[in-house]
C-alpha cells in the first residue's frame, strides 16, 4: 500500500508544474475545506440558539407539565401534588390554575393569559419570580384585593404600571352575564409588580396571580387545578419523569418540556437541516472537481500508467493510485476544514468576534456551541463522498493497456 500512496501523493503534491489539473485539485481541496468549515460553523450557531432559546424556555416553563386526560380541572390536585413530590427524581411540583382573561384598564383593554400560582412553591419550579423587574413578586389577596404580575410587554399595551388597579373579566363571568343579560362581573386587581423574561409570548401575554384567585375567577374546584408543574432534579431525566408519572397515575396526561414547545423545536431542526442540505451542496461541487481533475489526470498520465504496467503494477495498484489521490484530497481539504470551522467557532464562543447590538438583543454576541457529534458526522461526510470521485477515475487507470499506451508516448 506504500508504493500506490506515495504516488497518489506525487501527483496530488506535484512541485515541478502547474498546469490546469494541479489548479483543479488545489480547488478541489478549497472547496471541500470551505464546506466542511460552513458546515460546522452554521451547525454551531443554530446550536447556540437552540441552547439560548432552552435556557429561556426550561427557565420560566416546567420539566414535566401534568393535566388531566379528560375534562379540564385535576379535581383532587392537592392529594396527587403530594404524591408526585415523592417520586424519586422530582425536585418540586406546584399546582398551576390557568386560563384567558380580559384586562381592562381606562380606554385599554387586552387579552391575555392569567396564571395561578402557589406564591410559596412556584420559586421552585419556575424562574418568573427572579425576572421581576419593578414592584414586588406578591400575589396573595390584600384585604380583599386580587393583585397581579405582569409581564413588561403586557402592561405596555394596557398601559399599567406598578400600584396601578385593573378590571380582570374571565369567561364564565361573560358566560353568567349572557345567560342574566346583565354586565359582567369584574375582579379588580392590583399590579403588584412587571417581569421582563426577553420571551416575546411570555412578556406580552402572560400574567401571574395567586391560585385562590385564579380559582375564584375561572370557577375550579375548590382543591383543583389546571396542571401541576414538575421539575426534575436532572432535565436529561424528564421523559423518564415522564413515563413514570403516566403509568402510576392513571386518568393524567403528562407533557415534557419538549413537548409543549414541539412546533418550536420542530422549525428550529427543519431550518437547520435546510440550512446543512444547502451547504453540502459546496462539498459536492468540490467533489465533482475532484472527479474531473482525476479523470483529467489518468488522460494525462496514461504514458506512467503504462509504464507502470510493464514494470509489473498489476490493475489493482493503479485502482489504489487513483483511490488514493481522491482520498488524500478529501483528507487533507477535510483536516483544512475541520480545523478552520472548529477555529472561527472556539474563537466566536470565548471571544465573540461577531458581537451584537445590545439594545435591540438580548445577547451580546453570535451565540454558538460547537458540538463533537457535528464536526465527527460533517468529517464523515466530507471523507465518504471524495473517495466516491475517485471510483470511476481508478478503474478507468486500471483499464488502461500497457502497450497502447506506451505506443502513443512513442
């Protein structure tokens, strides 16, 4: 195998012309570095985002998210909270009474998504009472008095600020008004405090109050609930989490974190996979130059071949020739790659060459994570598809006849 490689490495390596299929090679080389490096760079950001975006998403939103099967309300929530908090695995659980309201507030009024929540526990399965950001994170009834947090975007839009009272009307107060042709009831609240999580659904949509009130407003049962919130010791266990909340409790649906952003993730991995389908397309068109330039090689060395063949190469070292030449190019433009695409990334992570303006995102720089499982699977690629060139071109040298050959160079 020696004597095939050190050829291969000859005419691959040559230093004694530049012609035409030296240039082509060259290029050949180029092209599959720069689409290794595109490759593992493009993957990389989108893991960056993917990761900026789980971090804001698992931060606010629970492991594991427990409903009822049937109906709307868990009716015995209180009973199955405590028996969910001794699973092995479960850090903490809180019961979540949810549902749409109408906030009303002078000409303003806008729907929204209001959540009740137990003031002592949601600290422990949700992230929302650290991203306060004015007022106070205080949901409990004050003489009488629902008060709320709302999210910064919301209370833009309703034009609310901290100690300011709103009108909350929830369905079943329209249903009753309907049925009694009267107007509907209003829960007056008072805006205990505004977050900000830089979540568009979540700043402009949500808002957060205590779960007695949220009962009162939406009618559940006395000791029930919307969902119960799980969060897991370890986030890697949540569909373990999962599947054995399923299978214990009966009558419960049980949703990972993944699955209540699936539509989320699933554009995330199609763009991504987008985005890895086009940039192939730069290998495969390196790679065709590596198969035109080896064809124009075995033309052009037809003489050598022949001489080869007369000193005694059998057709199975000059198939080796070839093979070779094809595979030292894709090596060689895959290292190139590799080592670019993993450089600019290690280099944009700690030092963050391509920052971002602070004012308008939330991150000061690209984020990106380069991960070993993309550089392996992008390296693979690139090294199965060169060698492919070189099939054709290295049976067609071996096909070659020693005689004719040499006939022509006379």
């Amino acid at each position: 195998m020696q004597f095939p490689f050190f050829i291969a490495r000859r005419y691959v390596f040559s230093k004694h012309s530049l012609n035409f299929i030296t240039i082509i090679t060259s290029i050949s080389i180029i092209g599959i570095a720069i689409g290794v490096a595109a490759l593992i760079i493009v993957m990389s950001v989108f893991n960056g985002f993917r990761q900026l975006q789980e971090k804001f998403l698992v931060g606010f939103d629970p492991h594991v998210r427990i409903s009822a099967a049937q109906g709307t309300w868990i009716g015995n929530a209180d009973s199955l909270l405590a028996q969910v908090k001794t699973l092995p695995g479960v850090h903490a659980a809180s019961p979540i009474v949810a549902g749409k309201v109408v906030g009303v507030r002078s000409k303003s009024m806008q729907a929204f998504l209001l959540q009740g929540v137990d003031h002592a526990n949601i600290g422990t399965v949700s992230g929302i009472e650290n991203s306060v950001v004015t007022g106070v994170f205080a949901l409990e009834e004050r003489d009488g008095i629902a008060r709320v947090i709302l999210g910064i975007g919301l209370a833009d839009k309703l034009r609310v600020f901290t100690g300011d009272t709103l009108a909350l009307v929830a369905p079943p107060a329209i249903e009753q008004a309907i049925a009694q042709s009267s107007l509907p009831a209003l829960t007056h609240a008072v805006v205990s405090g505004l977050f900000q999580t830089n979540v568009k659904e979540y700043d402009a949509l949500q808002a957060y109050t205590s779960v007695e009130t949220a009962r009162r407003l939406f009618g559940a049962p006395v000791h029930g609930a919307l969902y119960i919130d799980v969060r897991s010791s370890d986030i890697a266990q949540s569909e373990a989490l999962q599947q054995e909340i399923t299978t214990k409790f009966s009558g419960l649906r049980a949703e990972t974190w993944y699955d209540l952003h699936r539509d989320l993730y699933n554009v995330m991995r199609f763009e991504r996979m987008a985005a890895f389908i086009v940039l192939t397309l730069i290998i495969f068109i390196a790679v065709f130059n590596v198969f035109a330039s080896l064809t124009m090689t075995v033309a052009e060395k037809r003489a050598e071949i022949g001489v080869l063949k007369a000193m005694g190469a059998s057709p199975g070292v000059i198939t080796r020739i070839f093979f070779g030449e094809s595979l030292i190019i894709g090596v060689v433009g895959t290292l190139l790659g590799v080592a670019l695409g993993v450089g600019l990334s290690l280099g944009q992570a700690h030092y963050g060459w391509f920052s971002l303006d602070t004012s308008r995102y939330i991150v000061p720089a690209l984020p990106i994570s380069l991960q070993a499982d993309d550089v392996i699977f992008v390296s693979a690629v690139a090294l199965i598809l060169a060698p492919l060139a070189g099939i054709y071109p290295a049976r067609k040298a071996a096909r070659v006849r020693a005689a004719r050959a040499l006939m022509n160079k006379g």
